[in-house]
C-alpha cells in the first residue's frame, strides 16, 4: 500500500508501476473525503495498514491520496420577490472533479469508495468502485478488509502467466458484482426484519 501527503494523480501511479512485470495488471485507489475520518484514522492506523498490505501482497498495489473537500448541497433560484422556483444542486469543489472523472465518479457525495483500475491493451484506463461502508474505525476497516480480500482471491486464483492480462480485470468485476448483491441480500433482510417488527404490533 501506498500512502501520498499530496495530491496523487493518475500519471504518478502510471509512472510508478509502468514497466514492472512483477505486478498483477489491477491497482487499487482508497477515495475519501475530509468529512470521513474514520477511514482516515484506519489509513493512518499502522496495524490496520500491515494488515490489509499483508491480504493484498506485492503483487498489485494500494494507494491512498489524501482525503479531498466534500462537496455540498446548495439552493439555487426563486428572487428578491419571493416568485420562483427553488432547486437544490450538488456543488462539488474544482479540486475534485479531476480525480472524480478520472475514475468515472458522479460527485464526492459517493465517496468513500474502493476503486480498482487497470490501462487496458489501448491504454484505456478501466475502473470499478465499491463503497466503504462503516460508521466507525471497526466497520470501516472490516469493510475495507473484505473488498481487498475479494480482489486478492480474484488475483491469487489467476496463474502466473495470465496476470499480466486484462483477465484480472474482468475476474474483479464480476467478484464485486457478487460482492455488491451480498450487500443488497444483506439490506434487504434488514428491511424485511424491520417491517416484521412493525407488523407483529399487531398481533
């Protein structure tokens, strides 16, 4: 894992491991926003950091830039007379929107998320994302610690010779696609105890 105190563009992370057959062709990028602490305070954490290092080995690298600004809701319309329409917007900070194009993110408001990328045969860059989820340092760490373990598996089941490849790509999205139905699997027992709860009022 890589850590940066500065802004990280997708060019320095080109340039560090263009060229390195020694790695699996997937990277992943850690995006956070100021208003999430706790995945700050889990990057920060050295035993939390060896940890996830450990899971996902040298053969495909993690960074974390620093955390960006948080977008925010605005209202926007209406005038001095009170007549018009009032219409809320997103307005997200200059110094985010680079990042947030570059992997194929609406706004901050998605952020924390897991990006994994790859520069295809074309040097297309290519990028799925999965959300951090948590509300403090335990569930966020465990969160993280799955999605790297789901790359990882993806990763260690691919032989040698077939992880320079886009394979390992494809093989990720399809693993976050099953790791995304778990999630919802997951919600929607959550809703359906919640309404059985409500309903039993009644009997």
């Amino acid at each position: 894992m890589f850590a940066f105190q500065k802004d990280c563009g997708l060019q320095v992370v080109k340039d560090l491991v263009e060229g390195d057959k020694n790695l699996s062709r997937i990277y992943g990028f850690i995006l956070y926003t100021k208003q999430d602490p706790y995945v700050a305070k889990v990057l920060r954490d050295d035993d939390f950091w060896k940890s996830l290092d450990s899971i996902s080995g040298s053969n495909w690298p993690i960074f974390a830039a620093r955390p960006l600004e948080k977008g925010k809701t605005v209202i926007k319309g209406g005038n001095g007379n009170g007549i018009g329409f009032m219409v809320q917007s997103w307005e997200e900070p200059e110094s985010n929107l680079s990042v947030l194009q570059d992997f194929g993110l609406k706004d901050s408001s998605e952020l924390p998320q897991f990006v994994v990328f790859m520069w295809d045969d074309k040097d297309q860059l290519n990028s799925v994302s999965m959300p951090i989820r948590g509300n403090d340092i335990d569930t966020i760490y465990h969160s993280i610690e799955e999605i790297v373990k789901t790359i990882a598996g993806v990763e260690n089941a691919i032989l040698p010779e077939y992880k320079g490849t886009e394979n390992v790509y494809r093989n990720v999205v399809t693993a976050f696609s099953g790791l995304k139905f778990k999630y919802k699997l997951k919600s929607w027992g959550k809703i359906g105890n919640r309404i059985a709860g409500f309903l039993g009022m009644f009997q």
